[in-house]
C-alpha cells in the first residue's frame, strides 16, 4: 500500500533536504510536487487542498527547530499533517456496553464484509480475549451464510444460523438473545450489500439498525477504489451513525488515496485495514505508523507488537540456549526461522514495516520474495534429518537428490547452503557479549521521531 505515493513524495522531499533554509519559492515548488503526489494517489480533491494549505502555514508559520534542518523540518511538517487527515491516534473499538456489545457491518457487496466479519471475530477473540458470537442477516445471498459458518468453524467462534426466508430484523434479535443467554461478550451483524447505495437498501438496514442498537456501526470498503470509497462512505454516514471504517484490499492499493480521504470526508476514524485474504490479516490502523510508512520511514512499533505476537517465543529461547552452548546453528534452525518469516506475513509485510526501506522494497522483493521462501524450505525438507543437522556431510550426490527431491536446480541447493553458512556466522556474532543490544541500538537510530524500543537487553 502507498507505494506509489512514498515514491512520489520520497523524490519531492529529497529536493527540499537540500536546502539551506525554508522559503516560500522552494515550499511551493514542493508543495506543487506533493500536490501532483496526492492527486496520482487518487485522493479526493478537497482532502488535497486541505492538507497542501495545512503544510504550507505550519512550513512557512514556524522557525526551523534547532535540532533540525530545513529538510528535516518540511519531512516533519508533512508528517504531522499526514497524521492530521488520516485522523491523528487510533481509535479503538468502543465495547462498553451491556453485554452483549453488538457491532454491525455495513457496506457494498462485493467490499469483502463477511470476510471481514471473520477476521473481526478472530481479533477480539485472540487479541480482546472476548468470546463472540457471528450472525448474517443477509438473506439475499444464502452463499453468504453458508460463507460466514465455514468462517466461524475456522476461527473458533460461535455461529447463529439463520436463512434466506427470515426478516433480517428478526435474525439479529434472535441473535442477540440467544448471545445473552449464554453469557456471549460480542456480536458481529453482517448485513446484506447491494452494488450500488439504493433506498430499499438503506431503509432496510436503518431497521436493522434501530432493532439491534449496536455499539459500533463499522463501514466496511474496498480501499482500491480511491477516493470512491470515501463518496460511498459519506453516503452511509449519511444514513446511518457510523462510527468508524475498515478499509480492506489494502494490501492491493499501490495508491493510498482511500486511506487518506475517507476520515477527511466522512468524519469518521479509520478503525481497521484488512491486509490480506488470511483471517489474521487485519490491522488496527494507527495514523502516526502509516504516515512513517508513506514516508518510507517503515514502521517498527507495529512489526515489535507483531513479533510479540506471532513469533514461538519457547523455539527462539531454546535456539538460544543452543547456541549458547556453542552448538552451531543448522538448516533445522533455519527452516524454523523461515517459518517465523512466514507466520509474520511474509516478505513484503517485514520489508513494508523496516525503516529506511522506501523504494528498496520492490528491489528487495524481486531478490528475495515468499515463493523464494517457500523453494528453501522444500529444499531443506528434501534432506535427511542427519543433512539438517550436519551439512556439511551433503557433497555432490546428495546435492543431486536433494535438488531432485524439491523440484529445484543444483544452484539453488548451493545458494541456500551458502546462506545458511552466512546465517551462521551472523547467529554467533549475536551471542556475543552486548552484539544484540548494539544491533538494537543502530536500529533506533533509523526510527522515526517519537518512536522508540522497549528497553532491550537488560
């Protein structure tokens, strides 16, 4: 997400860091540039203007902070008005309420809602510790349902059946109730989506609406369709209370222009971001961490939290202690640090999230990409348990069969055995004395101003 826009203002900014000091002409050359950025980004035109005159008053209205140069400063100055239009902190579900606390999904069809339903569920269950319960009031589409069931029995949360012939107020009260009975801390309504915003829809989910009183009313888009999505919003909002967005296909948007217009034009925070087709793949959105991301500065709060959540914390600190030991690090070891690469979403959501990256990403991502990911390790599941745990027994022979076993080249067995060789080296280096902590050290020195690492190596 942002690619093209990070591009963009990357190019733009790198113009202003050379300057001496900040004057009119060279913000507007700027501004001009960033402007052409926002538009190509598809976002709406009076969320364009608004942030062009915020930065151009808070560029031109300040003296340069003595820590800073000019350079550094605009970069600071875009930043804040980035946080400023996408709406400043993250707001968080609001779930205070009798329970159950019911949260309804609107949007149109074809937005990724029921999906969404499911991955909903799954945070609140795994991240909230709240037990759930799903329901579809979308008596339209009976795939829908059948859909949201499947989706339920994956993520461990509880399914109210209903059907077709059903009014969909009468699902959502039934719901409820049986939610109450059984002490069910959350429900999450899908309703039904048209292809269009029409009348015979609105009235039916304003019913719906009025019936189930939900706590939250969150509209669901598909970010790729640009500032569209905040249009469709503001339609919604207009009809219903919303109060809040989930903006999914996020991962699909190379512009951005949704993320940066639909809290400008709705009013509304932007909650969540679907990021994937995965039922783990939703994000809360945190406006300060995307706008380091759109301006290629990465985002290491979210990768931290991340890692603390996805990561086999029991194998890091038994591959520690091995190591410790002097006991050397083996293709077992490393087939388990690609899958902790994979659980944490793959190459592109690590390289997305480093600071420094910018338009390294996609160079990075043609080198080393998940499918490259994927072939290392058929490689090494190709191999003996005794090739795992000593390679450097594996001579040209077994090089062959391993390479057949895996449906790969010769080639690619050496390279891996080479990284793995290189993989080494770099794990003893991080049982030194002190090595980690200087690691963690150099990396905050990339962060982003007012990010920070939790204290590390005490």
């Amino acid at each position: 997400m942002f690619e093209n826009l990070t591009e963009r203002l990357s190019d733009t900014l790198k113009k202003v860091t050379g300057q001496a000091k900040l004057t009119e002409d060279n913000i507007s050359d700027a501004l001009r540039e960033v402007r052409m950025a926002l538009l190509e980004a598809d976002v709406a035109l009076p969320v364009v203007k608004d942030f062009i005159e915020g930065v151009r008053q808070r560029a031109l209205g300040q003296e340069v902070m003595r820590s800073l140069t000019p350079g550094q400063e605009f970069i600071r100055v875009v930043r804040a008005e980035l946080e400023r239009v996408m709406g400043e902190s993250n707001a968080d579900l609001n779930l205070a309420a009798q329970p159950p606390a019911v949260v309804m999904m609107a949007g149109l069809q074809g937005a990724g809602k029921t999906t969404t339903v499911a991955k909903l569920a799954r945070f609140l269950k795994e991240r909230k510790k709240k037990s759930v319960m799903v329901v579809s009031a979308d008596v339209y589409r009976p795939a829908a349902i059948k859909q949201l069931e499947t989706l339920a029995q994956n993520v461990g949360v509880e399914f109210f059946p209903s059907t077709s012939e059903q009014d969909p107020v009468d699902i959502a009260k039934g719901a409820i109730e049986a939610a109450r009975r059984k002490f069910l801390d959350v429900v999450i309504l899908d309703t039904a989506g048209r292809l269009h915003v029409d009348d015979a829809m609105m009235e039916e989910i304003k019913r719906l609406h009025q019936a189930a009183q939900p706590v939250e009313t969150l509209f669901v888009v598909d970010a790729m369709t640009g500032q569209d999505a905040a249009n469709t919003a503001k339609a919604f909002n207009d009809a219903l209370p919303l109060t809040g967005v989930v903006l999914t296909k996020a991962d699909g948007d190379a512009r951005g222009g949704a993320a940066l217009s639909v809290r400008h034009i709705t009013g509304k925070p932007i909650k969540f971001l679907g990021i994937g087709e995965k039922t783990e793949a939703l994000e809360p959105f945190h406006p300060d961490r995307m706008a380091s991301r759109i301006l290629g500065m990465g985002d290491v709060l979210s990768l931290i939290e991340e890692a603390e959540r996805k990561l086999d914390r029991e194998k890091a600190e038994k591959l520690t202690k091995k190591l410790k030991k002097g006991k050397s690090f083996d293709l077992e070891d490393f087939r388990d640090q690609l899958q902790q690469m994979k659980n944490m979403g793959g190459i592109a959501s690590l390289l997305d999230k480093l600071p420094g990256m910018g338009q390294l990403t996609q160079v990075a991502q043609q080198q080393v990409n998940d499918k490259s990911l994927a072939r290392l390790e058929a490689i090494i599941n190709s191999m003996t348990p005794h090739e795992r745990r000593y390679p450097d027994v594996i001579n040209n022979s077994r090089k062959r069969r391993i390479a057949m076993g895996s449906g790969t080249e010769i080639q690619d067995v050496n390279r891996l055995l080479k990284q793995h060789k290189q993989m080494q080296k770099m794990m003893k280096k991080f049982t030194q004395k002190g090595a980690m902590a200087n690691m963690m050290r150099g990396m905050k020195g990339m962060m982003p101003p007012g990010g920070g690492f939790p204290p590390f190596g005490r």
